[in-house]
C-alpha cells in the first residue's frame, strides 16, 4: 500500500499512483475549467442580445401603442 504513495524502503518519489491520479484530475480540471468559462461567455453574449432585442422590441410597442392613441 505505501508503494500506491510513493514510498520506496525510506524515500519517497514523485513516480506513483497518487501523483499520476492528481496530474489526470488536475488536467481534467483545467479543461473543465475552460469549457465554463467558454459557456459562460456565450451565455453572456447571448444574454446581452437578447436584452438589446427585447428593448428595441419594447420601444417599438411604446411607439406602436402611442401612434394608435393619437389617431
């Protein structure tokens, strides 16, 4: 079992399975990591384009809404 952390007789090594599990979570992470900030960049943007349609759509019932009224 110690073998599993890299002990060998009185040294410990940088070559084991707890090591090689960390780099695979650790790279994991950092791709998982840019897939989110790549979503939440899309979002955004998605967002922010719907705001700026749904604005335009508003201001054009208002405009709409106060033509009919004063015909």
């Amino acid at each position: 079992m110690v073998s599993l952390a890299g002990i060998s007789g009185n040294a410990t090594t940088n070559d084991n399975y707890i090591d090689r599990q960390q780099k695979i979570l650790s790279t994991k992470l950092d791709y998982l990591q840019d897939l989110l900030k790549t979503r939440q960049d899309r979002y955004q943007s998605q967002f922010t384009k719907l705001e700026t349609y749904m604005s335009k759509m508003n201001s054009q019932s208002s405009w709409l809404s106060s033509s009919m009224g004063s015909s």
